[in-house]
C-alpha cells in the first residue's frame, strides 16, 4: 500500500501553472485580491455605493478584527446583560401604557372627572419615563458593544465610553425613571378602576380597590428606596476593603522595582507578596 501511494503520487500527471494561480487567487485568504498580474478585474457590482443609497446620512462600519478576547466574559458585558433586562420590560410598560391613556375616559363633566384626568397624567408620565429608558438604554447597548469589539484595544475604548460623566448621568436617569414609573402605573391604574366602576355605579366598591392599589404603589416605592440605600452601603464597603488591599499591592510592587532594578536578571519575575 506505501508503494502504491508513493508512486501512485510519483506518477500523478503534474497541473499547469495556470491552475496553481487560480487556486491561490481563489483561496479563503486572497479572498480581498482584486487584480490578478494580468490585470483582469474580480470587482463584483455592489463594491460600490449605490445611489439610491446616497440620500441616507453618511455612515462608516468598524473593522471587524476577530480578537480572541470577544469570546471571553467581561465586566461591561455583565452588566449590560442587566439593562437588556430593564429594556424588555421598559419595552412591555410603553405597551401598556400608551393603550391605557387610549381607554380612559375623555368625559370629565362627571365627579369623576377629575381623578380620570389625574390617572390619564400619571399614565402618560409612565409612558415618556419608559420610553426615554427604551431610547438611552439601547443607544447606550449597541454603542457599547460596538465599542467592545472595535479591535485588541476595544474593552478599554468601551470602558471610557461607558465611563463618560454625560453616559453614566443618562444611564442612571433612566434606570432610575423606570423604577419611579412603577409605582406611578400602579396609581393611575386605582383611578383607571375607580372611573371604570364609577361608570357602573357602584362608586363604593372601588373604594377597597382603589386603597389597595395605592398601598401597594407605595410598598414598591419603599423597597425600591430601601434597596437602593442597601446597595449603596454594600459598594461603599467594598470599596472601604478594597483601597488597603490596592495600596499594599502597589507598595510592594514598587519595592520589588526599586530593589530589583533589572528585576534580578533580566525577565526574571517575582511574585507579589499578598
């Protein structure tokens, strides 16, 4: 069988030298080769822009650089994961809002008149909260992950980005917004029943109802607060932890480079004592 391969190999009619240059031209790596030597055009007829396409603002798509770190968990991404959460039911609150503005009634002759406008207010203040959570906090997703995969420096082009004072502000806002269009939605649904009962004239069994509601409004109010205040008190204790053990780990470093000037042979490492 070996000799059979091996003179079976041997004995193979050698290709021409046109059929070498084809296969290289044609190879997954010379994929972006234009021009061959001869000067024969491989340019397809939609490199170009087309001008029906002109009229659109101008617009220009990063390199796409396949960086073994996009396949890697980050902190940015981690977090952002948290904000897709916050969009989607962003996303379901402008839904049910804006259909709840259209359901409330526009008679405001009635005694109920004026507890039907009240939840129409609260309703559309759910609906704008909600809506400019949706705008930042996509805007800041696709920016930032654009960011991140912008080549090897990408995590630290998205980290000043997603650092900048203007970014957090609006990050922030909306996050917060959000949370506060909660217990709004709540309240202006406890006028939604209070009006829907009133139409059917049992005024006072919406009464019940509309307390519960409104008990529960604030309930959510409390506990959004009080993680908030549980959340802050936790970071500012990790970071009261953290700055001595970033301190020590800098002072030793630096004593280790001022004894060690050429690090005791060249590219010889000393490990850190911590």
């Amino acid at each position: 069988l070996w000799c059979i391969v091996v003179f079976g190999e041997r004995s193979r009619p050698s290709r021409p030298a046109a059929w070498h240059a084809m296969a290289e031209l044609y190879s997954p790596m010379n994929v972006q080769q234009l021009t061959d030597p001869g000067g024969f055009s491989h340019r397809s007829g939609h490199d170009e822009l087309h001008f029906a396409l002109g009229v659109f603002p101008k617009s220009e798509s990063m390199d796409a650089t396949n960086d073994p770190r996009f396949i890697s968990g980050s902190v940015i991404a981690k977090r952002l994961a948290a904000f897709q959460t916050i969009c989607v039911v962003s996303v379901l609150m402008v839904n049910l809002s804006i259909k709840q503005m259209f359901q409330l009634e526009k008679i405001f002759e009635k005694p109920s008149g004026v507890i039907a406008y009240v939840g129409f207010i609260l309703m559309t203040i759910v609906f704008l909260l909600n809506l400019a959570t949706v705008v930042i906090l996509i805007q800041q997703l696709f920016m930032t992950y654009r960011l991140l995969t912008a080549g090897p420096t990408g995590f630290e082009i998205a980290k000043s980005y997603y650092l900048n004072p203007n970014i957090v502000a609006m990050r922030h806002g909306a996050v917060k917004g959000f949370f506060f269009s909660l217990p709004l939605f709540i309240a202006s649904t406890s006028c939604m029943v209070f009006v829907s009962f009133d139409a059917g004239g049992s005024r006072e069994l919406a009464i019940p109802v509309m307390i519960l509601l409104g008990v529960v409004a604030i309930a959510l109010w409390v506990a959004n607060m009080k993680h908030t205040a549980i959340f802050k008190e936790r970071y500012a204790l990790a970071k009261q932890y953290e700055t001595p053990l970033l301190m020590h780990v800098d002072t030793m470093s630096a004593s280790h480079r001022s004894s060690h000037p050429f690090g005791g042979g060249v590219g010889r490492f000393f490990g850190l004592d911590v």
